[in-house]
C-alpha cells in the first residue's frame, strides 16, 4: 500500500507506546520495522500504513479502527463549540489550526476541555449565589444544585452517552424492542403490576426471580422510559460512572443524583436516537406534538431530549428547560441556552409558564425581553404524571422550553406575520430594576423605596429615584 494510503495518527501511536510502556526500539521490534520508522510515524512525517495497522492489531489486541479512525474529529468539534464562547472573542482561530491542534496534541485538547468545563462550572456556581453571600452553599446542603451546575456546564450535553445508546437502539429494534431485548440478553421478564401491590414503586429491579416490575398504571410512554433506563443501568454502567467521575462531586447523594440524571439521559437517547431525533426535528421544525408521535414518547419526554441536541458537529437548537408546579417550586431544570434564571426562586410572573395551568394541555408560546434587552421565545403547557387508575393522585405541572428569539424562525410555533411584541420581564422581583411593573411582589435590592400617603401609583412600590 503507497503512503498516501495511509493515516496519520502520530500522537495516538505515541500515548499506545507510553501506556504499553515500550520504548519505540522494543515497539519497532514488535512491528518487524525500523526504530527510525516509528519515531516517524509518531511526529506524523509518515503515515501509517495498513499492514502496520494490521501488526498493531496483532501485537497489542487493540481495535484498529479505533487508532485508525478520525479520533481528532470530536476533539476538533468540541474545541470549535468551546471557542464560540465571549471569552475568545477576540482570538482569531480558524477551524485548520483548531483541527491541527485537535489531531496533532489530542491530550491537549482534552486538558483545554476540561479547564474550560471547570471553568463554566464555577461561572455557574457565581451566578446562583444569592445576594450578599460570600461563599456558594455547601454540596452537601443542596445536592440538587451541585448536579444541576454539573449538566449546565456541559450543557446536558454526554456525547459519549448519544454514541452508544445510538448503537443500542438499533440492536434493540432489530430484536423487536426492549421488552424481547431483556429478556434475551438480560433474562429479564416485564411484570406490570397494580399500584398497591408495587408499593409506591414505579419500577423495581427483581433480581432474585429476574423480573422488572412495573406499576400498571403507568402510561405507555412512561412504561417505555422506565425499561429504558433500567436498560441503560444495565448496558451503560461504565459510560456513566465515568461521566460522573468528571463531576467531582464532594457528596455521595451529589454523585447519586448525577448517575439517575445521566440515566434518564440514556433512556431518552435509547428512545430518541441521537442522528433520527436531530434530523425529524429539523423536518417537523420542533413541533412537540409530532415529534411526540413520531417516537412514541410524552411531551416532556421529547421536550427534555430537545435540550440535549448539542452534540459538536450535530448542534441543533439550543433550550432552556424548566418544570416547576402551580406553587411555582422548580422540579427540574436543564440550561442550555444560558437563559437568565435565577437559582434562588421568585421567578417572573409574567412568564407564561405560571398562566398554563388556567389552560391546561394548551401550548401557550411567548416572546420575552428582559431589561438589558436579551430577547427569547417560549413554548410552555401543563403536563400530568400518575392517576392512571382510580384513587391514584395525578400530580399537574408546567413546562416550558426557551430558546433565543434568533432561533424561533425555525419553530413551527412562528410565523413571519404573527405579533412579536414581546412581555417585559426580569429574572426576578429582587433582581428586576423595572420600577413601574405592577406585578412586582417585592422592592429590587439596592433601590430606596419611597413612601408617598398623598399619591398611589399601579405599581406596589415606589422609587426615590423614579
């Protein structure tokens, strides 16, 4: 085979070399090539042919198409994502030389991606920090915020996770499904059961008589995403051990909270393949209903998986996601369109997600301004969980994904001759500098407020500096 047939995968040959702990004399004696030859190969001034490919193989029992593959190209994607960040805007790097660094110094790239995740992780943890404190709460006293910074960072986006719930999905529909999966590979039977005798469990993992027990009163799309994620503990132990490794987490109910939400990941990646959910969203433009159709899952299934599709390469658009009750308590929330919520509660009232549950099942759409001008549009409905059976309480939530107004001409939720006047909003009562907003249910922080007897305005409070 000529030399051009060849790959160039200089520094992945080094790092085998280093981690086999050979030197590259006793590795060329391996290959039956010259020492010369190798320490070639490795600075990338030759390739490296098939039949070396082929001796690698032989020799070290390694997967060629994974030393020959493009290894660069996620490292690449990933590093052009990260430099769309504010911070480099003013460094001019073309994508050549971002490719060039990704393939020549992959372990570079990869200690630059990891500063950068840090990096967005402590920039998150500044942001929720509420006003006056000196210091972010301890993880051990809210657990849930740590997991929440530990998806914002990467933007509830585990690439790694989509690759192999791809591979998954496509195994899985060729057996017939999940139900004949599991008990083909697993041994697993599916036993749905009432919910008195499930005892206020969803799913339960029988492992004595190998069943998965599942309440009966579940609806079809919730029973597919409970087998889903019982799939995804069993087949993804190792990808989501390690993704929660990269957290750091000081507490183990952190780390516990991490791996259930990195399982309900792959369960969603198994339902909605990666490549199938990125290109229907882009043919049905985003429209929920259809899409929940399409892949028989639940509005705030498929709503949910919309927040991941930001795999490099790939991206769609991005979503801020949140699902709070009537109280206004937040269940959940996934930032992916670094949307300026605040952390610390007392949304905005006049964000339509507090108004769905006076239209329930509606999708009611919105566009935001708040008051340092950022514009975003919003989807939001009322979505149910439970009361599959008589006496089983319902619990009523609402949802609502925002993305920014630059993205809304490629929702099906748009159209180019509706009213795009927007709601004036702000974070929340206490960050909101909107003096004469007569929905305030607080005073700003900072601002003095002036008590006049002789007249009252529509707005609650009033201003010395208004």
């Amino acid at each position: 085979m000529s030399e051009k047939q060849g790959v160039y995968v200089g520094a992945r040959l080094r790092r085998l070399r280093r981690n086999l702990g050979l030197t590259q004399s006793e590795m060329a004696g391996d290959l039956e090539i010259s020492a010369s030859y190798v320490a070639l190969m490795e600075r990338n001034h030759r390739p490296v042919t098939a039949e070396v490919l082929l001796r690698l193989a032989r020799s070290y029992k390694i997967d060629m198409a994974e030393l020959a593959g493009d290894g660069g190209a996620d490292h690449s994607a990933r590093l052009q994502s990260v430099m769309k960040d504010p911070i480099f805007a003013d460094i001019d790097l073309s994508t050549t030389e971002i490719s060039e660094v990704a393939n020549g110094f992959p372990g570079f790239s990869e200690a630059l991606l990891r500063l950068y995740t840090a990096y967005r992780e402590e920039q998150i943890a500044l942001a929720e920090r509420l006003p006056g404190q000196g210091a972010q709460r301890p993880e051990a006293v809210d657990p849930v915020a740590a997991t929440r910074r530990f998806l914002a960072a990467r933007r509830n986006s585990f690439p790694m996770l989509d690759t192999v719930a791809e591979k998954l999905a496509a195994t899985v529909q060729d057996k017939g499904g999940i139900p004949p999966y599991l008990l083909e590979r697993h041994g697993l039977r599916i036993r749905r059961l009432p919910s008195s005798i499930m005892s206020d469990s969803l799913r339960r993992h029988d492992l004595h008589r190998k069943q998965i027990l599942l309440d009966e009163s579940l609806d079809m799309a919730s029973q597919q995403f409970q087998l889903a994620q019982q799939l995804a503990y069993l087949e993804f132990g190792k990808e989501i051990a390690d993704a929660v490794e990269e957290g750091h987490f000081q507490s183990e109910t952190s780390a516990r909270l991490a791996r259930r939400a990195l399982a309900s990941y792959a369960a969603a990646a198994l339902l909605m393949p990666y490549t199938a959910f990125a290109k229907a969203v882009e043919t049905r433009r985003y429209d929920l209903a259809a899409l929940s159709r399409q892949f028989v899952t639940s509005f705030e299934q498929t709503a949910h998986r919309l927040t991941t599709l930001q795999k490099p390469g790939q991206e769609r658009v991005p979503f801020f996601f949140i699902r709070l009750d009537a109280a206004g308590n937040v269940s959940k929330r996934l930032d992916g369109a670094h949307f300026p919520f605040s952390a610390s509660g007392g949304g905005c009232p006049l964000w339509n997600v507090h108004q769905v549950f006076r239209m329930p099942g509606e999708i009611l759409t919105q566009w935001l301004e708040f008051p340092d001008g950022q514009r975003f549009f919003s989807i939001a409905r009322t979505v149910s969980a439970g009361g599959g059976a008589h006496g089983v309480t319902r619990v009523d939530r609402a949802v609502a994904l925002v993305c920014d107004a630059q993205h809304a001409d490629r929702l099906v939720y748009t159209r180019p001759d509706s009213d795009r006047t927007p709601t004036l909003v702000g974070i929340a009562c206490r960050l909101c500098q909107r003096a004469t907003c007569t929905s305030r249910a607080e005073p700003p922080i900072g601002r003095q407020i002036l008590i006049d007897d002789y007249r009252r305005t529509a707005a609650p409070f009033g201003f010395a500096d208004t």
